[in-house]
C-alpha cells in the first residue's frame, strides 16, 4: 500500500503550523509544504474548509483546524504518548502552551504601541510565570511526558526559542527543565537538519 501524500498549508511563518512541520521532521515523513506571503492569501482562502489555515491534505482529503492537524500527526506518527495518561498529559501540556502563544498573538496585532507595550509586561510578569511555571513542575526528568520525545516536547522547544526571539524573555534559565527539553529536541538529527533549512521568519 503506497504511503499517503501529505500537504500543509499556511502562512511562511511558524505560527499556527510550526508544530506540524516539526512533527513531519520528527517521523521522517515527507511532506509538500506550501508556504503563501499576506498578499497571496485571498488566492488560497477560497480553497479551505472555514477561510482559515493551516490545512493539511492528506491525499486529497482536506483536515483544518491547527489542534486537530497536530493531533493527528502525532496520533500517526507514534509522538503522541505511549498510554492514555501520558497523551491526556501531553494534551494538557499543549493547551497550556497554545495559551501562552495566543497571548503572543494578540501583543503583536494590537491596535498601538501602547497596548502592545502593555501586553508584552503582562506576558512578562504574569503569563509567562504562571504558564511556563506549570510546565517546568510538570515535566519529566528527560522530556515533558514519558521516555521519549513527543508533540509536547516539540512545541515547548518552538515557544521557548520564539520566546527569547521575541525578547519576551531574555533568558531560559528560570525553566531548566524546558532548557533542557528545548536543548535535546534540536539536538535530534532529523529536527536539527529541517531546523537548519527552515525559512527565517518572525515567528
């Protein structure tokens, strides 16, 4: 049986689809990833299921919802988590970071200098904290949830490397549980080689 063919589509950015990239790398599993600037979108928006990306085919049959596309990929591919806990916990793990990044968005579209400015000391002073607090008490001694790399893992290594990007946080050393993680996910050779040839973008 030949292996399906994979699309993702979404914005040249990170964003809402960096966890799936990082997840086809992770499998070894390869994939079409059409990439559209701002001004290209009207041209794509057509073709989706709610006039949203990201959306992933898979031969043909159109998924959309970020979330939904992650889970997926990691149910697939084997980096979802080896029990039921473990993939309750994982999902845990990344609804707390998808918090952390919804606040991230909403800095960077604000309506001025101002709101922006107050939004960034917010995620500063207390969403970071709190948020980054529970995923550092949370982990485990090698990766957030059992013996080996997942979903989570891959995601927490994008948010703290936007994170210092970003200046939001100008160190990573409070969380060294998530240091760690972040340091052994690009350290894999397989994330390591996509990481090396991935677009550089704003986020």
């Amino acid at each position: 049986m030949p292996s399906p063919k994979y699309k993702l589509v979404y914005f040249n950015a990170q964003g809402r689809a960096e966890t799936s990239r990082l997840l086809f790398a992770a499998a070894g599993v390869d994939f079409e990833d059409v990439r559209f600037s701002n001004e290209e979108w009207a041209k794509f928006k057509p073709n989706t299921p709610l006039g949203q990306a990201p959306v992933l085919e898979v031969d043909g049959k159109q998924l959309c919802q970020s979330h939904a596309i992650t889970r997926y990929l990691a149910n697939i591919f084997g980096l979802a988590g080896k029990s039921d806990w473990e993939k309750a916990n994982g999902d845990a793990g990344y609804e707390v970071i998808s918090d952390v990044y919804k606040e991230i968005y909403e800095m960077l579209f604000g309506k001025d200098d101002a709101t922006k400015a107050q939004l960034k000391k917010k995620l500063v002073e207390d969403t970071c904290p709190k948020l980054l607090g529970f995923l550092e008490k949370n982990a485990g001694s090698q990766w957030y949830i059992g013996d080996s790399m997942t979903v989570v893992d891959l995601s927490i290594s994008g948010l703290m490397s936007n994170l210092i990007k970003m200046k939001i946080l100008s160190t990573v050393d409070n969380y060294p549980k998530l240091k760690a993680i972040q340091s052994r996910v690009e350290a894999d050779p397989k994330i390591s080689k996509y990481l090396k040839k991935r677009p550089d973008t704003e986020m």
